[in-house]
C-alpha cells in the first residue's frame, strides 16, 4: 500500500469548492491554504488542508513524507484540448506563416491539417504511441497529470482507429492519464474533398459506432469552421455521438463566427473551445448552460491573431477552462505556465482565475469533474509542487517551468530534486 504525506506546503490551493465547474465569480476561488498537507493513499486524496488537521488523520503517521520545502501545491494540471498524435512538425507552414501567409492559405496550398496526415497516414500505430509517450513525459515535467488526445489526422477509418489505439498503447508507456478524444471531423480527406456527403456519413456511421465499441473514445469532437464542417455537419455529428453513448466536444467560433456555440451548450456538448469569434449571444448561452468554455490562447499567440474574450465570458458568468491545444499548426506549446502567462498577459485573467481554468475547470471539461482537478478526500492524487512561494509566481514568470515535482496517482513521476524523505 503507498501513502504518502505531502507536508510543509507554504501554500497549498485545494481548489476546493461546489461540485461543478466554477463560474463567473467562484473562479476566484483557489481554496488557498497556508502551511497545508495532502495524505494520498493509492493513488486517493484522503486528506487536504491545513496541516494540523491533515496530521490528525490516523493514517498519517505511517505515510512517507514528501516535503514541500515552503513551496506552493496545486493540483495537476488537466489540459482538457490537445492534438498530440503526430509525426512531425510542420517547419514550413510555420515560415509561410511569417512572410504573410495565412492558416487558411497554408491549408488550401497543401499544408496545414493534411501534411500532418500524410506523416501519420504513412506511421505505424507503435511508432505514434511512442512518439505520444515522449510528448507525454514534457507534459508531466510542465505539471500535467492529465491530457486530452485528440485524433484527426487520419480522416479515414483505419487510420484515426489507428491514431486512438495509439493512445491507448501510449497509456501504458506513461503515467500521464490520457483522455481520448475521436476527431475524424477535423478536415476533409484529400480522397473525399468533392463528397464531402460520404465523409460526413462515413464519420456519423462507421467511425463514432466504431470507436465506441472499442472503447477507443470518451468523447468526439468537430472542426465547425468555413472550409471544414458546417453547422449543420456539425450537428448530425453530435447526433451520432450521442447515439453511441460517447460525450461531445466541438472546435466553435475559432477563425470565423458558425453559431455553434448554440447548438452545442443545447445539445450538452461538455466544451466549447477556442471561442475567438464569440458573440454577446454566446456568452449567454455559455454562462447560462453547463458547457465549459475552454480556451486555448496559445494558438491566438502562435498564429498572431487577437484572444478569445476571457474576461467577458467569465465577467458573464461562463465557466472557463485553459488548455495548450498542443498540435504541429497553431501550438506547439505542451507547458501550461506558459499559457497562463498569456491568459494573464493577454486576455487579463486573474493569476486565480487562471489557476481554476487549468486544473478544476479543465478537469470538468474533460467530463472528469468529479474525480480530478481539486484537491479533496476521494479525488485522484494528483498533486504538483512549483517552486514558488505565492501562487501568482506560477502565471508571472515565464520562460521555463518551475516544476518541482509532478505526483500522479500518488507517485512521484517528475522531480528536480530527491524528495527528501
Ligand atoms: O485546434 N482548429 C483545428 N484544429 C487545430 C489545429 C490543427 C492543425 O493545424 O493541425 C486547432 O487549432
Ligand atoms: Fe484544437
């Protein structure tokens, strides 16, 4: 049996609070609690807070002691988008980029979403679940205990099969918990671009019943965007997920404005993410419904173009969430500290905010609410010390990350220095 007992946190921020994601003004709330403890038994949170109380625990006094050394814990970060399946990264979209050119016209000219799928077309499932696996370690060296992995470079049926078993066989080369996600709605395939009919059909009827018998996705997800999949693809898409018992997750209002947002906090889509082109009407409905609003500012810092409305929606009482959206075209950034500095910077969200959107909303945005993002009795033991002794160093300094140790499950699996045992 492993327990451990995390002492001497000069702030630990519990990010406890309601059981639902947190809204509007509750984002605020880090639970902040000086000199705390967390005892963590198999892999369970049994205990957090103030650490007299924490060392009052009768399980306690057996524990093997992690000292924080005065340093701040959190709970890992859940970054809850993300497009980590990939062979290699794209060099040239990226200088095209800078003399001018757009995402949209590096698309159209061959690069963009289908150069990634030819590398992976041509990958064999190992090689992509190594490669994941390598990714997956620089998230936990970042503080990332839980990661979304989306598919969407295979648009055809062998190959984004191929990419979410690819997951799976990466799962068990990495403590990193990943969270698959069946994106076959992300572009079209080359093969189809004049039938787009059959591809949608394709995805509705042979990809999403496919990934759900094999329990290869907890959720699907749709690129709604001019040029990609309309709003009506878009909700024949969600209908076909729900039908296979699998959640809902959509790519909304990113480079142009779809009125996607509607559909998806109606049909209880769990995220709405990217948001840049939001309207009034969709804070609305966002703050009114229970769809997280995941925001992913480092594709807008990446490709130069203005950030999503965090403040708006927050001030209007959505739930936000922060993810990386990691993937080879608009973020190759796997450290969440960096993203908070922009969430911050950039879209003037609170260092608590920012802190709340990255673990306890992301988490709900990953439909993994109950069980992660905070730190309380019966919650996964997912714990990160940063070496800073006020939580707000996290989103200040940017640069590297300041990751001391990353527990998963309750295990050390990063650290800079030996615990001191
Ligand atoms: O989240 N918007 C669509 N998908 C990704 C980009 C994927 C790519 O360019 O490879 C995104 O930005
Ligand atoms: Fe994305």
């Amino acid at each position: 049996m492993a327990r451990h007992l995390i002492l001497n946190a000069g702030q630990l921020l519990t990010m406890a609070g309601p059981d639902a994601a947190r809204r509007g003004r509750e984002m605020a709330s880090v639970g902040l609690v000086r000199d705390g403890a967390a005892l963590v038994e198999d892999g369970i949170i049994l205990a957090a807070g103030l650490r007299d109380i924490v060392l009052r625990h009768d399980k306690a006094a057996s524990a093997k002691i992690v000292d924080a050394g005065g340093r701040v814990v959190l709970p890992g970060f859940v970054d809850s988008h993300a497009h980590p399946i990939f062979a290699s990264p794209r060099l040239s979209d990226f200088e095209a980029r800078l003399k001018g050119a757009t995402y949209a016209e590096i698309a159209q000219s061959g690069g963009g979403i289908l150069s990634t799928v030819n590398g992976v077309r041509g990958a064999r499932q190992e090689q992509l679940a190594a490669g994941l696996a390598r990714w997956a370690q620089r998230f936990l060296e970042c503080g990332t205990t839980t990661l979304e992995a989306k598919s969407g470079y295979g648009l055809d049926l062998e190959t984004e099969i191929k990419m979410l078993r690819s997951v799976a066989g990466a799962g068990g080369q990495t403590p990193l918990q990943l969270v698959p996600t069946l994106l076959g709605a992300h572009a079209l395939p080359p093969e189809l671009k004049d039938r787009r009919e059959d591809y949608v059909k394709q995805v509705c009827e042979e990809m999403i019943p496919a990934a759900a018998r094999e329990k290869l996705a907890r959720f699907v997800d749709v690129f709604c965007e001019q040029g990609f999949f309309t709003l009506e693809e878009a909700a024949r898409i969600r209908e076909a997920a729900a039908r296979a018992g699998l959640g809902f997750k959509i790519h909304a209002e990113q480079l142009s404005r779809s009125g996607s947002v509607g559909m998806a906090v109606k049909g209880l889509a769990v995220s709405a993410d990217h948001l840049d082109c939001a309207d009034a009407s969709d804070i609305k409905n966002l703050a009114e419904g229970q769809t997280v609003s995941c925001l992913v500012p480092g594709s807008n810092y990446f490709l130069g173009k203005p950030y999503p409305p965090a403040r708006r929606l927050i001030d209007g009482g959505a739930a936000v969430a922060l993810a990386t959206d990691f993937n080879p075209g608009t973020c190759p950034c796997w450290d969440m500290r960096m993203i908070l500095s922009i969430a911050c910077t950039q879209m003037k969200m609170t260092p608590a905010e920012a802190l709340t959107a990255a673990t306890v909303n992301g988490a709900w945005a990953l439909g993994l609410g109950k069980s992660h993002g905070s730190l309380e009795p019966g919650k996964a033991g997912d714990l990160i010390c940063y070496d800073a002794e006020d939580y707000r160093e996290i989103p200040y300094y940017f640069g590297s990350t300041g990751v001391v140790w990353t527990m998963k499950r309750g295990a050390v699996v990063h650290s800079t220095e030996a615990p001191r045992l």
